[in-house]
C-alpha cells in the first residue's frame, strides 16, 4: 500500500456543493451544510465537506451551473487562486480558506476544495513569477492543452518548473487546511480526445509528488470520468479516487447505465483506491437551462430510485459524496443518510460482485452481492417499469440446505429465516438490500 492510500482506508463520505449551488456557492451556503452534517451525519461517518468550481470567480454566485467566463479571477503575485472575498468575506487580508477550515474542523470534519489541473490563464497573460523557481506561469503554460466547458485554466507542460507550480499551489492549500481535493480536467480531457483522453496523466503524477510533500495528508480525487479501466495502475499509483462517469445526475437512465459501470470496474476497488460513481443527487438541488437563472427543485428520483442508488454505491463500495443542500433534507432523504446497518456494510464489506443479470430489454433483475464480517450482503435490483417477484436463490452466496438469518437493512425489519432460495416483490426501478447471517 502506497502511504498516501492510508488516508482513505474505507470509501470517503461527505458532501459537494455542485449539485445544489453550482460554481456559485457562498460562505454562509457552506458553513450552513458543514453545521448540518455535525449535527445530524457525523456519527454515521460523513466527514468531508467540499467546495466546488469557481470559489476565486468573485461574480459567479447565483449563476448555477454556467460558469463565469473568461472573468477576472482572485489571485495571488503568484499565480495561485484564492477564495473570491465577495463570496467568503473571511478569506479577506490574505486569509484564504483557512478560517472556513478552521470553523470545519472544529465542527469534528474535513475540509475539502476542487480545483482545475494546470496554471490560470490570467497568471499566464501576466507571466506571474512562480514560487521557487526562476520562471513564471507563462512559460508554463500548454495554450493548446485546455479544457472544452471551462475557460479558467491552460493546461501545463511537462518539466520542472510546472511541477514547481503544483508543489507551490498545494502547499497554499495545506496551509489553509485542507485535507480533500478534488482536481477536475485531469482523470480525462478533451484535449487530444481522438487519440489519448489520459493527456493529462503526467500532471496527475506532479499533483501526486505536490500533495505528498507538502506535509498534510490530503485525499485526492480525480474527475471528469469515465475514466478508462485500462488505466487502472496508474490511477491507483496516484490518486484516493477516481470517477468512473461523466457528470451523475437524477435520471433512471442515468442510474441503469450505472450498472453496468459498476460491473466494469468490479474488483478494482481496495483500501485507499476507488472507483468513484459520482454524487449522490438526492434532496434539494438546482437545475440550469440554456442562459435562465438557476431553477430549485428537488430530486427527480422516486423513494425507490433512491434506494436503489443509494444500494448499488454501497454494495460497490463507491465514495459517497451527498449533492443537496442539506438544511433541506426531508425525513426520507434522511433515513437513507442514517441506516446504521447500511453505514456499517458501507465500511466493512468485501469482494462485491454481480452474480446475477437476468434482463429482456433492459428490464429485470440484477443481483450484486459482497462479503461482510460473519455476514453476506445481497443487493436484489429490479430494473422493470413494473411491480415484480424475483427469486433470491441464496445458493449463490451460500451452503444449501442451511437455514439463515435475513435482516431487511432499508425497511429494518427481520426477514426471517430463509433456505436456499425466497421471493420477493419489489417496486419498479426498486431494490432490496439483506444482511444473512
């Protein structure tokens, strides 16, 4: 095991701001979701709290998800972001983001922040010096290697001075206290797309070297996905995480395809390394069309498509990171954050792995099952638009002719004792979740 693995021995929880303020999110937004998951997640192992894109755009709040472009960004003479003052008024006189960590990790939590691989291109048009190297952002900066959706950053040439640059960025963070970093434009790029969508893998392995000298032991995750499963070495080389899809949102197609993700990446997930199926979208969330304002609603998914998601990640073993606003959470989407028996699978399960998919079009069952301590898990997905009886044959997973012990983890309730095989009915685009004994 690498060193840097230990710092995410089980799947990192917390919560991301993307989904329910976009690039616009402000200080008082964030302290409320850090205050929220101490009060109510922390016991159950929710720890992280992230700020996403854009928190140095100073006039990017209630824009959503469309980015400020090609807008004048807060920086230091050194060409490293900073947080936006106009947004977090307690980064002023230098500051940065340590006051909000600070608030954070008094609340018992961790504070994380997103960034964008490579150099701005305002230090790069204002050649800012770099810290500890006598050259400046400009010479550093790939102008071809950029990012197709967002215009904040050129990518940066391979050699020493840009490894420099990283090493001066992430030590800015350490110093504030950040302990999550969630790097975007990196896992794979539209920048040679046609040929290598990993262009960015030698800046992934200086991001790497960067955090683990800078003296604070930092998570790192790597978006957009899908990342590519050939790659799977030098992903666990160098990052905590790494997502497995582009952007999730709360669409069952969405969610069926993740399948089907799940099952491509199966048996690469380990301590310290894994494949990520993006946020949660459950709760309150915005939606952004076309140049509108952004819109608040809430998830599109039903009760049962929720368990299901929230299902297929745990038995996968993916990081969980929660994308509503969560002083809006209602009792349900509460209930699924606080299953103690669904926590405890979360952290302790081993080996998941599909053992059944019995579909015609795209409709009908799949089963996932895992190992846990003294215990199996069985996931049973039913993917029809329709009520349907499915037939768990536990002869799958365990001796025949025994009789188990079946504990209903979402509706905790016991099951009862089953041998060999039971049926049970369960809702459209729903599933089941069993702990046997």
């Amino acid at each position: 095991m690498y060193t840097f693995q230990k710092w995410a021995k089980t799947p990192p929880l917390g919560w991301n701001s993307w989904d329910c303020f976009g690039a616009g999110i402000t200080e008082s937004e964030l302290r409320a979701n850090a205050a929220y998951m101490a009060e109510h997640l922390k016991d159950y192992g929710w720890e992280y709290v992230v700020c996403d894109i854009q928190w140095y755009a100073p006039n990017a709040a209630g824009k959503g998800h469309h980015y400020d472009k090609f807008t004048p960004l807060a920086m230091d003479a050194y060409g490293r972001l900073l947080p936006a003052e106009t947004r977090f008024p307690s980064a002023a006189g230098g500051k940065g983001f340590k006051p909000i960590a600070d608030y954070v990790h008094s609340l018992g939590l961790k504070f994380g922040i997103h960034m964008m691989r490579g150099v701005p291109r305002q230090a790069a048009a204002q050649a800012c010096p770099i810290l500890g190297s006598g050259a400046n952002c400009r010479e550093i900066a790939h102008p071809f290697s950029v990012c197709s959706w967002n215009t904040d950053m050129y990518g940066t040439l391979p050699g020493e001075d840009s490894q420099k640059y990283y090493d001066s960025v992430i030590a800015l963070y350490a110093s504030w206290g950040v302990d999550y970093i969630k790097c975007d434009d990196i896992c794979v790029t539209e920048f040679r797309k046609w040929d290598n969508p990993y262009t960015a893998d030698y800046e992934i392995e200086m991001l790497r070297s960067a955090i683990d000298r800078c003296g604070r032991d930092i998570v790192l995750s790597l978006s957009p996905g899908p990342a590519l499963r050939e790659k799977t070495e030098h992903l666990r080389k160098n990052a905590n995480l790494w997502r497995m899809t582009g952007d999730f949102w709360d669409e069952w197609e969405k969610l069926y395809e993740m399948f089907d993700k799940c099952l491509l990446w199966q048996g690469v997930s380990a301590p310290g390394s894994w494949p990520d199926c993006d946020m949660l979208p459950l709760g309150s969330l915005i939606e952004t069309i076309d140049d509108n304002p952004p819109v608040h609603r809430y998830t599109r998914f039903t009760h049962d498509e929720q368990i299901t998601m929230m299902t297929l990640w745990g038995i996968f073993k993916s990081p969980l990171f929660l994308g509503g606003n969560l002083p809006e959470n209602d009792a349900f989407t509460l209930s699924l954050l606080t299953n103690e028996a669904y926590m405890r699978m979360h952290r302790q399960a081993e080996g998941a792995r599909q053992i059944l998919r019995s579909e015609t079009n795209g409709k009908g069952t799949i089963i996932w099952a895992a190992n846990g301590r003294d215990c199996k898990y069985l996931a049973v997905f039913n993917t029809a638009d329709r009520s349907r009886k499915v037939r768990v044959d536990l002869r799958d997973v365990l001796m025949p002719g025994t009789a188990y012990s079946v504990w209903d983890i979402w509706e905790k309730a016991d099951a009862g004792q089953k041998k060999d095989a039971f049926t049970v009915e369960i809702p459209p685009h729903g599933a089941k979740l069993y702990q046997i004994r």
